[in-house]
C-alpha cells in the first residue's frame, strides 16, 4: 500500500455517492508498501480500504484479483470483500484510476513474531491454498524466473555505487536460481498470495484475524508461496534465521496440506527465488521511486542477506 495519486474531499464524496455506504466522515492515505494509491475511508456506517491502481498494475488482471478474494471469502477465508456500488460494479473510476472498495479488516499486523504466530500463519496458508483450487480461473505470475531476468535488466540503468554492487552481486545468483528451477508440472500448482508478508496478516487478541492486498496473487507453485513466508516471516532484524519460526510456520502448514517430497527438495531453491523476487522489486522501487511520492521504499540488502543464507542451506 501507499499513496501516489492525491484525492480531493469533494471528488471522494462524489465517488461514494456510487455506493450505498453512508457519508463520508474522514479519510487518510496509508504510506505503508509500494504499488497502489490507498486510504483508509470512514464512513457513517462503517470503515474501508479503498484502493486506486496505479499504471504498474494491469487493468485487465483487477476482475481476477476482486473474484478471487470473493471466492475465497465465500470459502470462509478471512479476507477483504469488494463493495459493489448501486449498480452492481464493484470496479469504478477515480481521480483518473481505476478503483475499488474493500471491507475494512479488524486487527493489526504483529510487532513481534513469536512461533506461535507463524503457526497460525502456515495453516492459515495452506487453508487459502485449499480454498482457491475451486477457483478455476488462472493468472500467470508476471514476477516468475523468466520476469526476474527482464526485471534485472531494468534495475542496471541508475542508482549509486552500492546499487551497482548489488546489482554485480546479484547477476550470478539470478543466473542460478533460473536454471535451477523446477518445469511446469514438477510440483502442486494452484492460487497462491504471493506477497504474505507480516502487514499483510492481522491478528487480534493473539488469534490471526485476516489476510489482505491480494494485487500479487497468481497461480503458480504452492510451495513457493509457502519459501515467500520463510523468507517474509524468519528473519530476525533481517539478518538472523530464526530456525524455530521456520519449523513453526511449516508445521503449521502440513497440519492442513502435507508437502510432498518433491516440495521439500525444491525448498532451498525456491527460497532463493523468493529471496530474488524481492531483492529485484525492491531494487527497482529503490532506484525508480518518483520523489514526493508518500511511499516507503523497503530495503533490497535485507534480501540479498535472505538470498545468501538459502543459498548456503541442502534443506529448510
């Protein structure tokens, strides 16, 4: 989440008249991630996220996201549900952008990650990974190996002299972990999240509560949605493996969907990947980010330290 494209009041008020949410009562930008323009709307009967899609996301990918998050809260995943407006249509316009409404999840991301808390989440990933092989409808991940090379090939245009390190660094590995990952075929398929990260997971009262900001998600490996948890949830001060959440978080998972032995053994190199996704759009948001954008650029180092520690791992 963040905020690029700036909305006025009367524009807004305009906008929920589509709906049937009540008057609006305030509204405030959220600077936490890095893709869409997001603000949290309250109104005189309720909160919710609305988010505008900035020119990064597809517009033609947006009615696969909204019906996937429909059809998993129809699954009983805690999720966000589109709000459609009097006319039925849960995608509108907005300042320019497509946008859409949300429901508004109650909890909070965790300040400290306990392994119990990554317990919950493996379960709580592999539910949502049972509840999508219903959803019959594919996305192909745009960030899979063959998208991180033409990513690479956009983050060597600028940057300083420790982005061009980085970036030297980063080449061989990248050049690894593609020819070494698993064919089509090889390992379980089906719709994963693909960005669960620690703000994306709430909890209330030590209980997870709900998963948000499905605009990643896609089909692909159901193990490699489980290595962008070890990656996203078992580091300590982004250096540190923690071994005793990465044991939680995956026993949490096989307590719903047992890995096969095919899954274990890609585990390494699919953590490497995950490892590599990140460092890579980090990277570019790092060197492209427009100035004055009200957005936090994350760090991409974090992941190459993520990416080293896997690459010197036989399991997980």
């Amino acid at each position: 989440m963040a905020v690029y494209t700036d909305v006025k009041e009367e524009v807004l008020r305009d906008f929920l008249a589509l709906y049937s949410v009540g008057e609006l009562r305030s509204f405030t930008g959220i600077a936490e991630g890095i893709e869409n323009s997001n603000f949290l709307v309250e109104t005189s009967q309720d909160r919710f996220i609305l988010t505008l899609f900035e020119k990064r996301m597809n517009p033609e990918d947006l009615p696969w996201f909204l019906g996937l998050m429909n059809h998993l809260a129809e699954q009983g995943i805690a999720c966000p549900q589109p709000i459609a407006a009097r006319d039925g249509i849960v995608l509108h316009q907005l300042a320019g952008r497509p946008a859409v409404m949300v429901s508004f999840l109650k909890g909070h991301s965790l300040d400290e990650i306990m392994p119990s808390a990554c317990e919950q989440v493996g379960r709580a990933l592999a539910r949502l990974h049972e509840a999508g092989r219903s959803y019959r409808a594919e996305r192909p991940n745009a960030l899979a190996p063959q998208g991180w090379v033409e990513l690479f090939a956009r983050c060597t245009d600028g940057g300083d002299e420790k982005i061009a390190a980085l970036i030297a660094e980063t080449e061989s590995a990248l050049d690894h972990i593609v020819t070494s990952w698993p064919e089509a075929g090889q390992l379980p398929c089906g719709q994963i999240h693909a960005d669960l990260f620690v703000d994306n997971v709430f909890f209330r009262d030590g209980s997870l509560s709900g998963v948000i900001d499905f605009y990643f998600a896609c089909t692909d490996f159901l193990a490699y949605d489980l290595a962008i948890c070890l990656n996203a949830w078992c580091f300590e001060e982004d250096r540190h493996y923690r071994q005793d959440r990465a044991e939680a978080l995956l026993r949490g998972y096989e307590q719903v969907r047992p890995l096969s032995k095919a899954e274990r053994e890609a585990l390494p190199v699919l953590c490497q990947g995950a490892a590599m996704r990140f460092l890579l759009t980090r990277l570019y948001d790092w060197v492209h980010t427009p100035a004055g954008a009200l957005v936090t650029r994350k760090d991409p180092w974090a992941y190459q330290r993520r990416l080293i520690h896997f690459q010197k791992v036989s399991h997980v």
